[in-house]
C-alpha cells in the first residue's frame, strides 16, 4: 500500500517533473512501466520442442477426458466418453502390444481417475455419480459400493489423499464429499459453480488437498476433512492445479483468462493458506486448459488452441515448449485438446490428445544458458492492477517516452541479431573445420 501511494505521488507530480527534466521523468516513469512494456514489445514466442505424431491408440477417435500415470511410473490409465478405460505403455506408448483394453460394462462418461498411491488400485467417476475401481491384480473393474448418494450428480475430479486413506471427490454440481473403505462417502461441502480439478500434495504427512471451482475459488481440505475456502480466489475460473513438489508446500493454480497463482500451503493452519497475486501469462498466444507434471518438477501449461508452455514455480518463470504455430500441419492434434504430457523434461517426453492420438515431444535446441530462454521464448508475467493501467496511458501519451522506449527496444533487436549472427558464423566455421 506504502508504495502505490507513492507511486500515485509520482504520477501525481508527473507532468511538472517532465516540464523541468524530460529525461529523469522518463526514468522515473519506465522503472514503473518496464515489465508490462516489455511484454508489449517482445517477438512472437518460438518454440523449443518439435512435436512428432506417431499414430492413435484407437483407429476411430475417442473422447478421452483425462489420463494419470501409476505411481510407479510403468502404465498411463486413461479413462473417457461411453465407458472407456485403457491402459498404455508410459516408455513406449507407441506400442499398442503392450496396451490392456478394459471393460468397464458402463455406458456413461467417465470423466476422471486417480490411482491409490499404492499403485494396485484405481478410482474412475463419471456422470450419474459412476465411482468405479480397477483392480491390477486381474485388471477387473467394480462397482463402488455406497455410490447412491452420488446418484444424479456428474462427478468431474478425484484424488487420493498420499497417506491412502481418503479420496476426495468433487461434482459438476459443486458438491465435495470425501470416500474411505471404513466410512464410505461423506459430503464435506458444496459449492456454487462446478468442481473443476481436485490434488493432493505429494507429502504422505502434510495430508492436504486443494480444490478448484469455476467460480467460487479454491479451497484447501484438511487431514480432519475440514474445507477451506482461500480468501481472495474468488474472482477467477480456476480450471485446474498441480503441486509439482514433495518439498515445497505449494501448488500452482491454473485459470482462464492465462492466469496463473502459487498457492502456498500452511501445513500447521490449513485454513491460513494464502496466494500471490494471480499473474497473466501476457505474451501467451491462446486459453489455459489445464496443467501436467514432468519429471524434472516443472508444471506442463496446456493451451488451446494446441500448445504448450512451462512453469517453474521456483524461479516463477514460464516460457513456451510448443507454439501453435509449430502445430498447424498436425491436424489430428491441431483438432483436440491435451488431456496429459508425460516424460522427463520440459521438452521432453509424450502428450496425448483427447482423440486418442499421441506425439513425442523433442528438443529442438539445447539451452545452454537461461539468458538463452529469455530471449526465445520466455513468457512475460503480469500482474494486473489499476496504477500499471494508468501509467500505461500516461505512456501511450507522451512521444518522449515512445520515442525512448523505440530507441531501446530497437538496440535490444540489432544486438539479438548480431548475437545471432555471430552464433551462425561460428556454426559454418565450425562444420567448415571438420569437412578440412
């Protein structure tokens, strides 16, 4: 607050200072403007993944409405419209005599999964309040006994608690009920818009999970099945979370509108949990769809129309893997939505559609320095707020401030051309000397 008011001040004295010294205001002013300016004037974002299609599970396409890797990390369950439940190879997945087709004997969507963190179990719900388990042992899919209290309601999220003993279900209706062997279900909540992703932090001890709603916030579920709604999340559709670390109690928020939030969790006083203030994805070209995990702990941003970004909650950074642009000759990817990538690096590893169809993801460059990635295809983050709008204007209408920002975004692009230049000359030097 201290330093809106004094920026409010400085805007406030603005107009004299100019008349008095051009130059101080302009440094005044671009200190405040830079990061929402920056996001104005950087190139189109280039990808740093190649993306190569090889085939469909299915010759027909499916509806696939989400997919999770077993805790071990050997199978991916994918479950989807009409019943559908199938497992897949996760190191080969181009290999179908490794797939097990499943008979679920449903007729309804199935709209979401998670796995026990046992890795021998797996809950599926779906519409009509459809809770399913599959069994590894035989591959047998069964019936959830209790599940008439769910009767009706269309079930969109699941997650296991990562001590096992709880699985938390969210429903289009904004419902919330817990599920136990020894207790059956219970409804711990309801909201008024749509369940829309439910996870659980990765910690066996820290036995807390996160909620997100289309329109009523997030929320946080404590080990004693206490919901908490988070202040200040209100305002956005979250469409979906990830908490990428063991380490860190943290997750990501993801929502519509390329926005994005940490929430950080208060292990101690769940209720206490608290976000950043949510940042826009500003140079991202498309609508946040939802989010994966990758080995290297970094969180997959799926976009529509078909792209991909990355995340790192660390260093809050993202930048693009694979831009729409580098999709347009992919037409059974270009037509369907990401549903999970998986795989060992940003720009490494596999993304399935929900058609069915898979592609490996590969790396089109190797990214020595992190200057490297600022330059190609960093994603500037920008949090919204009324004086960053005013400042803005007060930018839009001053031809000094133009004319400066020209001249240095200008001698920004001569010298990533002559950097570029340079590493093409070495390049041809190099391959020269070893034709010598």
């Amino acid at each position: 607050m201290i330093f809106w008011l004094g920026m409010a001040e400085v805007v406030y004295r603005l107009p004299a200072c100019m008349e008095r010294n051009n130059s101080i205001a302009v440094a005044l002013l671009m200190v405040l403007i830079l990061l929402p300016l920056t996001a104005m004037a950087e190139e189109e974002m280039n990808s740093i993944a190649e993306l190569k299609e090889f085939g469909s599970i299915e010759e027909q396409a499916l509806g696939i409405s989400q997919a999770e890797l077993r805790p071990v990390g050997d199978q991916l369950l994918l479950v989807g419209d009409d019943g559908y439940v199938h497992l897949i190879d996760a190191a080969k997945p181009d290999d179908r005599s490794k797939d097990v087709s499943l008979t679920s004997n449903k007729d309804v969507d199935l709209q979401a999964l998670s796995w026990h963190p046992g890795g021998q179990t797996a809950l599926i719900v779906g519409d009509d309040g459809m809770v399913l388990r599959l069994v590894m042992d035989n591959h047998a899919i069964e019936t959830v006994d209790g599940r008439g209290v769910l009767e009706g309601e269309r079930q969109k999220a699941i997650d296991w608690n990562r001590n096992g003993e709880t699985a938390y279900l969210g429903g289009e209706n904004g419902s919330i009920h817990s599920y136990s062997s020894a207790n059956g279900f219970d409804e711990l909540n309801i909201a008024d818009s749509p369940i829309t992703a439910i996870e659980c932090h990765p910690h066996p001890e820290t036995r807390v999970c996160v909620v997100t709603t289309a329109g009523d916030g997030a929320a946080v579920i404590d080990s004693y099945d206490q919901v908490h709604w988070i202040s200040n999340t209100d305002g956005d559709t979250w469409v979906d979370v990830v908490c990428p670390s063991v380490s860190l109690n943290s997750c990501v928020l993801i929502g519509s509108g390329k926005r994005i939030a940490v929430l950080y969790i208060d292990v101690e006083e769940p209720a206490s949990s608290a976000i950043d203030n949510p940042e826009v994805l500003s140079t991202l070209e498309g609508e946040l769809t939802g989010g994966s995990l990758m080995g290297d702990g970094r969180v997959s941003l799926h976009v529509a129309p078909y792209a991909l970004a990355a995340y790192d909650m660390e260093g809050k950074i993202a930048w693009a893997v694979v831009t729409a642009a580098d999709v347009e000759d992919h037409g059974s990817l270009r037509g369907s939505v990401m549903v999970h990538v998986w795989g060992t690096e940003d720009d490494k590893g596999f993304i399935l559609s929900s058609s069915g169809a898979l592609a490996k993801m590969t790396p089109i460059m190797e990214v020595e320095e992190e200057e490297d990635l600022m330059g190609y295809a960093v994603i500037t983050l920008v949090v919204i707020s009324v004086p960053g709008l005013a400042l803005g204007m007060l930018y839009m209408n001053s031809k000094t401030l133009q004319r400066w920002w020209y001249n240095v975004t200008k001698g920004r692009k001569i010298r990533k051309q002559e950097k570029a230049q340079m590493k093409a000359e070495k390049v041809a030097a190099e391959g020269k000397s070893s034709k010598d």
